[in-house]
C-alpha cells in the first residue's frame, strides 16, 4: 500500500475533525510543512507482453550483420520508427530447454526445465513478473495484474492461463476480457463491508481447519510424500498471503481511472481488444493499482478482425503466399499497436517530471521464433524503468538463455536477483 496514504488515512481515524481542519490553517505552518517535504520516488514497473505464435522470419529481424545503432527497422517493425531511439532489439535468445513449440508461452518467463522433476511429465518454475511481483507488489492493491484470453485464444498451444506461474510453478488465473479486467482494477464492491469481513474470515478458518488436518497427516509419510505435504503448505501460505492484502485494502476505495477510459463494451475482440487492454493497464499504472503486468495476448481474434479467413495455427505455418501475408500483416498491426501503447505511457506524467515510459520496462516477445523453431525468440524490450540503454540492436552468441535477459531487466530494476531459470548470468552490454 501507498506509504503516503496509509499516514493519511491512519491520521484521519485517529482524528477526523482535526484532519479536516488543518487544511485552512495556513497560519500555522501546515503549507510550509507540506512544501517542504521530500518529493517521493515514482515507483518501478513491469510490463511482459507475449505475442504468440511467432514472427515472419525474414521480415520482422533486423540484419544480423548491424548489430549496434546503425541498423535499420524491418519491415514487421517499421510501425514503432518514432520511438526507435527507445527500442533494443535482441537476437539469438532461447530457452535451452524448450524443445516443443506446442507448449507455447509455457516457459516463455520461467526458462524451466519441463522434465527436471523424476518421475513427473511436466514441471515448472517462478516467471519472472511473479519474481517482480515480490517486490513491486509489496505497496500496490494488486501485486501482479495478468491478463489473458480464452478458449483458443491462449497466444500458443500449450497448458496455463496466463504466462504468469507462482513460486511453485503452477499457473495463475489471468482475466480473460477487458470487461473482466476492468472491473478488477477499478469496480468497487457493493457488497457490504461487514458482509466481506465475514467471507475473508470464513475463509481463514477454512485454512486453519485443513492446515491441521494436513499437519496431522504428515507422520508417517515417506520422502516424497513429505515433499508434496511441504508444496502444499507452501501453496497455503500463498493464500493466506493474498487473504491478509485483502484484508488490508478491504476499506479502500479503489481509484477511479483517467476520464478518457471508460468501461470496455462487451464483446471487444481482435486488434481492438488490444488496443483497449493496452489503455486499461496505462490507467492501472496512473492509479497504481498495480506494477506488474503481463498479457498473454489473443491471434485468433486479431488476424480474423484484420480480414484473415485462416486460423491462427495454419498462418503459423506459413510458406509463400496467402499465409505469409497474413502473417507479415499482423506483425505489422502488432507493432503499430505496441506504437500506440508506447505513445500513451510517454504522455503520461508520472511525477517528478517523469512520464510512465521512463519508470517501466516493457518486454514484447514469444519463446517461439516462427512457424515450430525455438531459437532466436522475438525480444523487444523498451522504457526506463531498468536503465538500459537504448536505440541499438544486440546480437548475441546463439542460443544465449533468455533468462539472462530477465535477470538483467530485474537488477537493473533494483530487484537483486541472483539467477532465474536457466540463466548462465546477465547481459551487461545493455547497460553500457
């Protein structure tokens, strides 16, 4: 929760009438007081957007041989030319063990190992905006915000509701429609108070009760069995984690975004269901509702909204022709939509003479490069928030991990991280 927020709101229980008072007694020193206290530190931020699906190959990767600022925009790129300046574009990133494309954005963010638990089929990690999330979360109604589609519109093939995964590798839920995510950010509930006291203690003597239960279960059980109880605890203390920041911001009313965002119709799909999650999350930002966002965006819905009559699957698999160019036209809609996201953060203030754009990083990518190959996943990074330095293109050693990438973009966010997933340390020469 807001530092500042929490001394007003505790002075104004303590003393109502006192706190109402005090603004008209200037004569006192109160405007002076305010004067002269310390401008507070707009709060770092994370945005990961995970496009799905691949890119056009040959037209969306800058040339391998201009590495460095003198490179020129792609075509698949061209949209974002204004904020070129602001973009660093990195080549040759992979997930070392990612070896099956039909798992999508699975391990886009963790760089796990799906086979590292014996005996298991599948195993996953933390994602890096939930490693975020640990920190930037801590003063924020919402420690993390995930954004997602339904049904085939998962942005891949693969199992999850989101690119989000929690500390112990399993998915999180993600809000799947701009309605949906709206009135989490910004609805308040009109359910009486006392009537949500009760629900959020019910639900701490449910967990008390299982806990017990669980505990006394636990003599006798062999290794494993112990190792699963011990997951499970953890789990438990997750939701009581979230139960007790429920709990504290049960009082407060949520902030009402900007004017010009207005609840989403129902029904918005394809490329202006983008545009309008882009919108939402810039007003989420100005209200800080929350500091990590990730979106794990929709294609069925984008490239039928273009005119395409093909799935999304099938123009994943393009050769020449009418595939391809439904595949080059959604790279370019992709790009001009990121265009106007960056535009939007970039007008926004953010105090002390800041926009959003310089405190947040904003990642645009997929684990998939195009079509079924796994190297050289798509990576645009952008904003202020790590302090890279920007406007140049990097081509690193093929097959350089991915996660050398998120371990670099959360220190340069001031979250010491030592390694995440399958990283081998971080990429300095984005910094330099």
């Amino acid at each position: 929760m807001n530092t500042r927020f929490s001394l007003q709101r505790r002075s104004f229980l303590r003393s109502s009438s006192a706190l109402i008072a005090l603004p008209s007694l200037e004569s006192l020193g109160f405007r002076r007081f305010a004067s002269a206290a310390k401008p507070v530190a707009a709060p770092k931020r994370f945005v990961f957007l995970g496009m799905g699906f691949g890119v056009t190959a040959d037209t969306w990767y800058p040339d391998q041989k201009t590495a460095g600022r003198d490179y020129l925009l792609p075509e698949g790129l061209q949209p974002l030319a204004r904020h070129k300046d602001d973009l660093t574009i990195v080549q040759n990133l992979a997930n070392q063990y990612n070896n099956e494309a039909h798992w999508g954005s699975t391990f886009w963010l963790t760089g796990a190992n799906r086979y590292a638990e014996p005996g298991q089929s599948f195993h996953n990690t933390i994602s890096a905006d939930q490693v975020a999330a640990e920190t930037l979360g801590k003063e924020t109604r919402f420690s993390s915000v995930q954004l997602g589609t339904t049904g085939k519109e998962n942005s891949g093939h693969g199992p999850g509701l989101s690119l989000s995964w929690n500390r112990q590798g399993k998915p999180m839920a993600g809000l799947n429609t701009p309605v949906a995510a709206f009135h989490r950010l910004f609805s308040d509930d009109s359910t009486p108070l006392e009537q949500r006291q009760a629900a959020l203690r019910k639900q701490h003597s449910i967990l008390d009760t299982v806990l017990e239960d669980a505990r006394s279960a636990k003599r006798g059980l062999s290794k494993a069995d112990t190792d699963k109880l011990d997951e499970y605890f953890q789990s438990i203390r997750e939701i009581e984690t979230r139960l007790s920041k429920e709990e504290e911001w049960l009082e407060v009313p949520k902030k009402k975004p900007c004017k010009d965002v207005k609840m989403p119709e129902k029904g918005v799909n394809g490329v202006e269901e983008l545009k309008v999650m882009y919108d939402l999350m810039v007003a989420a930002m100005q209200v800080d509702a929350s500091r990590v966002f990730t979106y794990r965006q929709p294609l069925e819905t984008v490239i039928k909204s273009m005119g395409a009559t093909i799935t999304a699957h099938n123009m994943s698999h393009y050769g020449e022709g009418d595939r391809k160019e439904v595949s080059k036209q959604r790279d370019q809609k992709q790009s001009e939509l990121f265009a106007h996201f960056i535009d939007r953060l970039k007008a926004t203030p953010d105090g002390e003479g800041t926009s959003l754009f310089d405190n947040t990083t904003l990642t645009l990518g997929t684990n998939i490069h195009s079509i079924h190959y796994l190297t050289n996943c798509p990576t645009v990074v952008t904003g202020g928030g790590s302090g890279i330095q920007h406007g140049r293109h990097f081509v690193m050693e093929p097959k350089t991990p991915l996660c050398n990438l998120w371990l670099s973009l959360l220190n340069g966010s001031g979250i010491p991280t030592e390694s995440h997933g399958d990283s081998t340390g971080q990429i300095d020469e984005l910094f330099g």
